[in-house]
C-alpha cells in the first residue's frame, strides 16, 4: 500500500478511561482512508476489555488482525506496534508520520511523554514527533487534574503540542453517549485537518 505522508498517522491508545475515543477514532480514520501506525498499552487492553464489549487479543500481531476486521480496514492499512517494538517507524524521525495522537491519554503516559522518560514505543514515538517539531495531539481523560498534571500540559503546549481533554460539550444535544464521544473525535479530526461529518463546526447548521 503506497501512501504520503499526509495520508499515515500515528494513535496510541493508553489506559485512561475514555477507550472508546480513541477506537472511535482509528474507525474514523481508517474509513478517511489514512493508513494508521496504532499502540495500545497493558493499562489500555484492560480498559478497553473493561469499558467496551470488545475483547481485545495480547499481541500485537492478534490485535492488528482483530481490528483491521473490525474496523474493515485494507490490507496493510492499519499496523499495530509493541511496547518494545524498537524498529518500528515511529520511533525514528525518518519513519515516523508527521501527525500523532494520543487518545485518550493517561497522566502517566502524560507525565512521560513531557520529561522525556521514552520507556516504551509510546513514549519514544511522542518523543520523537517532539523533536521533529511535528503534529502531536495529547487527549487527556481525569478529574480533578493536580497541579503536577497541569504543569505538565503547560510543558508540553510550550513544545508545541496541543491539549484537547475529553470534555464533550451540549450545543449539539446529544442525545447517546455515542453523540458525546463523536463530539471529542469531531474535535480531534478538525485539529487534524480531516474532513468530518460527525459534528458541524460552529455557525453550521446543528443536525
């Protein structure tokens, strides 16, 4: 599958509550067509087999074939990465998309990605979409949030990345929940620069 630059992106899935913003997510964006470079952490499987109806397989090699199924993907448009998948894309500035998101994204994960710690394949890749000066979208998911969580996503802003926390809003009356994670993904493919239908921007007509 031959793709640019513009057409891959980066998703990693941590273990916040808000699992299905980042499923609802890679749904959207497989069927934009975008090939995805998609992580999940050990704290993110259990959450989505807690928060979801689905039962997300170990490895990666499982998970790539259970959601591209899912999710109707093509061939080769969605690949799934380890913790520790060192040669991977992502964790080089020469392989890596220009455009990544972390959703939702844990205070731990949080805390890691803006001191640099690069323990993981999650870490590493953000770090390098830091460095790289490229698009990296961080959606935290906690409440209340401490000054240490605050701190670090004003460190992180400064670097250039952009905080959308998981906060739906109401001028659209949702009425399913289903309404209100579209109102976060809606924001998150707008920042993306991805066409969307979920959500009218504001001044549209409210469907």
């Amino acid at each position: 599958m031959s793709t640019t630059e513009q057409e891959k992106i980066t998703l990693a899935i941590t273990g916040a509550s808000g699992a299905q913003y980042g499923l609802r997510l890679l749904q959207c964006l497989l069927a934009e067509g975008l090939q995805v470079f998609v992580m999940i952490s050990r704290a993110a499987q259990v959450v989505i087999n807690t928060e979801t109806d689905l039962k997300l397989p170990g490895t990666p090699s499982e998970q790539e074939s259970y959601l591209a199924n899912l999710y109707s993907a093509k061939d080769g448009q969605l690949k799934v990465f380890g913790r520790e998948q060192w040669m991977a894309p992502v964790a080089s500035g020469s392989g890596a998309p220009s455009r990544m998101v972390v959703c939702p994204c844990s205070t731990g994960s949080l805390s890691a990605i803006a001191t640099g710690a690069s323990n993981n394949l999650i870490e590493r890749a953000a770090d390098v979409a830091l460095k790289e000066r490229r698009q990296l979208i961080l959606v935290p998911r906690e409440a209340p949030y401490s000054e240490i969580h605050l701190e670090h996503m004003l460190k992180l802003t400064r670097m250039g990345a952009v905080m959308i926390p998981a906060s739906p809003g109401f001028y659209n009356r949702p009425e399913t929940v289903e309404d209100m994670i579209d109102f976060v993904v809606a924001r998150i493919l707008n920042q993306l620069g991805i066409e969307q239908s979920l959500l009218p921007r504001w001044g549209e007509e409210l469907i």
